[in-house]
C-alpha cells in the first residue's frame, strides 16, 4: 500500500449541491464544514477528490 497521505478538509457547505456529489463528500468521510480526515493517497480517492474539488481544499499530510 501507498505510504502517502492526503489531508482533505470540506470548506464549502453542501446545501444546493448535486445528491451524488453529498454522497461523494460522505463516502470521503467529511461530516460538516472545516472537518478534515486524512486519506491514503490512492486513485480512487483521488478520482473522489476530483470530482467534488470545489467544496474541498486538500494537501499533502505530513
């Protein structure tokens, strides 16, 4: 498995946003606003991460 790390936190709320997209925020693991989780770096979360880029800010976990 990847040592990798990503830190994903949701900065934007989910009200007036598509079904999918609330699915992808919970299947992430984010619950509410400015709630951060750290994630392997594989590429399927990434592909996660792509498509709700706009309610997320993400980095590099130390």
């Amino acid at each position: 498995m990847s040592d990798k790390k990503v830190k994903v936190t949701l900065v934007k709320s989910l009200i007036g946003t598509r079904q999918s997209h609330r699915v992808t925020v919970r299947g992430l693991g984010l619950r509410k606003l400015n709630h951060a989780v750290e994630l392997e770096d594989t590429p399927a979360v990434r592909g996660m991460i792509r498509k709700v880029a706009y309610l997320l800010k993400c980095e590099e976990a130390i």
